[in-house]
C-alpha cells in the first residue's frame, strides 16, 4: 500500500541525519503477521529469503532483463558509476559515537548502510542516480507491526531526473504491487507452491489446442485452493490489455498481431476462441508463427498449457531460443498469478466483526 510521504518523514529514523540531501520518492508499507517490536530481525530475513529473482512474475524480469541490457551498453552499471566510486557511501557519514555500525546484509544490487533493531538502510549508485532503500518497523492500527519501505534518491543531473521520470510509472504500476506481493507473502510464512513443468503435455490437453500437432508445447501447474474461472484466471496472468513488457515480447519479438483495447472477446491482445468445460484457449499469430495458449483449471489445479506452430522459417531458428526464457519465466507468472486471485477474493470478503 502507498503511503503519503509523513509516513515515512514523521518518524525518528536515523537516516534523516545521514541522507538530508535525498529527495523521498516512494514510501510503501507491507503487512505482516509479526507482532512485536522485536521482530524486526526476521522480517528482514523473511524478505532476504524471499529475495529470489527467477520467482518474479514475467513483467518485473522483463522489465529488468531490459535494463540491465540497456546498463551494460550504455555504460550505466559500471563500476567507476557506483557507490564509494562516482559518490561517497553513506557509511561515510555514520557517526562514530551514533550507536551505527555499518553492518548488515547486502542485497545485490544494493550494499547496506546500517542496520539497527528497528530500521535499515541499504544504497545504491549508478550513472543515474544515487539510492537510499530504506526499511523501518513500525506499530500499526490493529496492534501489530508493518514493514515500511521508503526510496531516497539524488539524481545525477538533468539525465538523472528525467531517468526517474521515465520509470516512475513502471515502479508505480509493475515493480511495486509485485514486491508487494512477494514481501506480504513472505511476512505471512506462506510457502510458495511448487509449480510442476513438462513438455510432455497429455494427448488430452494437447486435444485442448487448434494445432495439436504443434512444433512445440509445453505445460506449466500449481496448486491452489482459489476457486475462479479459466477466463478469470487468463486475465488474472496477462491482463485486459498488454502490458509494456507483453507487448514487447509479443508484437516486438514474435510479431503476433494482437487486438487493441479492452474486449469480452480478448485477453491481453489474443482473441478468446473456444471454451471448454474448466478451460480458455487464446490464439495469435504472426506471418512466421501462431500460438496458443490454454489455461485450464480443474481439480484444485491451475496449468497454462502454450503450443506454438513454426509457419515460416524465422519461426523455427527464434523461439527455439525464447522458450528457455519463457520455460524460466512462466513458474513465476503462475506464482504471480495465484497471489493476485486470492488477494481480489479476500478483498471481496468482508472482515468478520
């Protein structure tokens, strides 16, 4: 949930008087089940542990896959860019007789500033900007604790503000909500399902498709105890409409034509062409390629099932490549995906008094 920034500038954290040249950018809280003050520590260990980037849903890696790539050639990310090298840490500012010690856990690709039983502080510097990620404990309405996340920054520059400019919306939109989930989760003790893979898809399932003798398939499942319709959950994946990193991938790379605008007869782009009893086939297609793909859920199970015919050479020599990425992408998606039904139907449900 966003927070207004006194939130965050209300409280007596210590990182006031190391960052007062830091703009606040964001302050985020994240429920917990934790109830004390003193249980700070594992909060932070909860998150670590849940700090696994191959879980993230296919927006969030998209989204960062490309901006490493853009670092990397533009020179962005680069050492002599970093902390203690184009600015000074902020370790550099701990007071020698503060009670701060500059220790705690780093999380790539953050170093860490400080860490007491109550906050931390962890940074980050690049050609763009200089970072503060900051995480404090704090009592809530209902009696327990909430994790707050507050972001710092101090632009490099005219480039640097225009660079947040640029991105607020994904960080807004995309980044945030999925950390969101992710962190709430882990602050909750909920063990993520294990989602089971295979490209040796049952004959029936295969029936499920328009080209059951596709060039490729492959069929990704998790667990749930959510109940929703195959349609519900389809857009529950991949939206009314395509996000950015959808339709990059899917215009820019496979060239699918998609449809435009919010329809009953669409998800995301691809046309709803035959519903079954427990399942939704969507199709696209391209001059080298067409796709399906089918979302099935039955029997406290929800599978995304993807079949993809090579129409014409390009086809053949580029998924091939892509269906790793996708094969690593989609375990987070369905993850993703199940996080976000049960969060709707539980914010459907009134509280019981």
């Amino acid at each position: 949930m966003r927070l207004p920034a006194a939130a965050h500038t209300a409280q007596p954290w210590r990182i006031h008087e190391l960052a007062p040249d830091f703009r606040l950018q964001d302050v985020w809280a994240f429920r917990t089940s934790a109830e004390g003050p003193d249980d700070f520590p594992g909060a932070l260990a909860a998150i670590r542990a849940a700090d696994n980037p191959e879980t993230d849903p296919l927006p969030i890696r998209f989204l960062f896959a490309v901006r490493w790539k853009l670092g990397a050639l533009l020179g962005w990310d680069d050492d002599k860019q970093g902390v203690a090298k184009r600015v000074r840490s902020l370790r550099t500012r701990l007071p020698e007789d503060s009670g701060l010690t500059s220790h705690g856990s780093d999380r790539l690709p953050l170093t860490a500033v400080y860490e007491l039983d109550d906050e931390a502080a962890l940074e980050l510097a690049n050609r763009t900007v200089h970072a503060v990620m900051h995480l404090g404990w704090v009592p809530a309405a209902d009696g327990e604790h909430e994790l707050r996340m507050a972001v710092l920054v101090k632009p490099n520059g005219l480039f640097g503000r225009l660079y947040m400019a640029a991105i607020a919306p994904f960080r807004h939109l995309i980044v945030y909500p999925s950390l969101t989930r992710r962190w709430e989760a882990a602050l909750s003790g909920a063990v993520p399902a294990t989602v089971e893979g295979t490209r040796d898809v049952p004959a029936d399932l295969r029936a499920l498709s328009s080209m059951p003798d596709a060039d490729y398939a492959d069929m990704f499942t998790i667990p749930t105890t959510v109940d929703a319709t195959p349609e519900q959950w389809a857009r529950a994946m991949f939206g009314d409409v395509p996000t950015v990193g959808e339709r990059l991938l899917w215009r820019g790379l496979l060239g699918l034509r998609l449809a435009r605008g919010r329809s009953p007869d669409t998800v995301a782009g691809w046309r709803i062409t035959e519903r079954g009893d427990g399942w939704i086939r969507l199709e696209a297609a391209s001059w080298f390629v067409s796709g399906n793909l089918v979302v099935r859920a039955a029997d406290g199970r929800v599978s995304l099932i993807t079949h993809l015919r090579y129409d014409r050479l390009p086809g053949r020599l580029l998924w091939p490549a892509m269906s790793a990425v996708h094969r690593r992408l989609a375990p987070g998606l369905l993850r993703d995906t199940v996080a976000k039904v049960k969060a709707s139907r539980e914010e459907k449900v009134p509280a019981s008094t």
